[in-house]
C-alpha cells in the first residue's frame, strides 16, 4: 500500500477531503476495466466468505423481517458507478443463501433506505443518475438489516472511509444499531496510510479489496 497522498494533507478538513477525493477518483479510473472487474469478483468472493463467517460465529442476528423478507434478515448492497466495485453479483448468492438482497434508494432530506431486489425486480434512475429498484419493490425494513456492503472514494486498514461528500451512509449508519455489520468494499489501489476524517464519519468494521480481508472497528 503506497500513499503519495498522505505527503500532501493540507490544513482544513473539508479541503483535505476535496484534495484527497481528486486523489484517489483518478487512481481509480486510472485502472483497467479488466482488472476492477476481476478484482470485483475477487471481493464479492471474499465478502461471501465474511458473512459466512458472522453467521458461524452466531453473531448475525435474525430479526423478524416482514413482508416475504427472508429468514436470516437482510444484506444492503448498492449499484456501482465511477468505476466502483461492483457487488451486484452478491445478490443471487445471498438470496441463495437465505438473506434477502437489497439497494438503496435516496428519499426525504438526503436519507437511505433500501428495497428488496430480485431477478424480476424493475430499475428507475434514481438521483445522481444512479438505477435505483422501483418503487414497486417492496422495502426492506432498517430492523431487518444485519450487514451493509458500503462504497467508497477511498478506506484506511482501520476503517476510515471516505466518500463523495453526501453523508449518506453516516447518516444511515446513524440510525442503525451497532450490531449492523459495516463492510467496506475497494480496489486496494484505493487504501490510504490516513485519510482526513471527521467527528461524523463512521467507520467501517471491516474492509474488503481483491488482496485481503482487513479487520477494523470492533464489532458487537
């Protein structure tokens, strides 16, 4: 992991992330399609493997989850854009699995829900240009979630996590408990040695690249 960036921190949060944003959105395009699709299958094999072992480890705990929603609860993922990760293959495995699969969608001042997704399910574009399940998907209940697959611009070994300046996960993750198992998922060409991170930014407990599985925050 190598981090020119880190030499580069200016003073102010808010410049840093800007700076640090620039950064770490062109080394990400800057590598081949090829290889951020296999390293996406890489991660989407290795995120498999960490919800397999929430489950061994009895951690992963099973809410009562409504309307058809499947017996082990909930996983969220979201659709990649700007050359992200792309988790979507994690649906059909974890419906396999016994969770129910579900994306986000952006409503009321700038909050988070997600919508169960299945092989029929219809997409619309959502803010930002990003697909979104429609509305007559049905919503996974914030209750039923035990684990959110999360994006980002750039993520430290400890789980510090950059993003695109929205806040929207750290307002989702916010109103969920702590036992809602946050994952990280990124290039390893997107690890920082530090990044500038605020009071408000949630780490992640866990973050996922091609190369590793890097354990962070701790998790109850």
């Amino acid at each position: 992991m190598t981090d020119e960036w880190t030499e580069r921190m200016a003073d102010g949060v808010a410049e840093q992330k800007q700076r640090a944003r620039a950064h770490f959105l062109q080394r990400r395009q800057r590598l081949p399609e090829a290889v951020r699709q296999d390293a996406s299958r890489r991660i989407v094999a290795s995120v498999s493997d960490v919800l397999a072992q929430m489950v061994a480890s009895g951690q992963s705990a099973s809410p009562s989850v409504e309307r058809g929603a499947a017996s082990r609860g909930g996983i969220g993922l979201y659709w990649p854009v700007r050359g992200e990760v792309d988790v979507r293959g994690l649906a059909p495995v974890l419906r396999h699995s016994g969770w129910t699969a579900g994306f986000p969608v952006i409503v009321g001042e700038g909050q988070l829900m997600f919508r169960m997704v299945t092989d029929n399910t219809a997409w619309e574009m959502g803010p930002y240009r990003i697909p979104e399940p429609s509305p007559a998907a049905p919503e996974l209940p914030m209750h039923s979630l035990v684990a959110v697959i999360v994006p980002g611009v750039a993520f430290t070994v400890d789980g510090g996590r950059l993003g695109y300046g929205g806040g929207y996960y750290d307002r989702l993750f916010a109103r969920l408990p702590q036992s809602v198992l946050r994952v990280g998922v990124a290039y390893e060409a997107q690890l920082a040695e530090s990044l500038p991170i605020g009071v408000h930014d949630v780490r992640m407990h866990v973050v996922v690249t091609e190369r590793r599985v890097y354990p962070c925050a701790p998790w109850a």
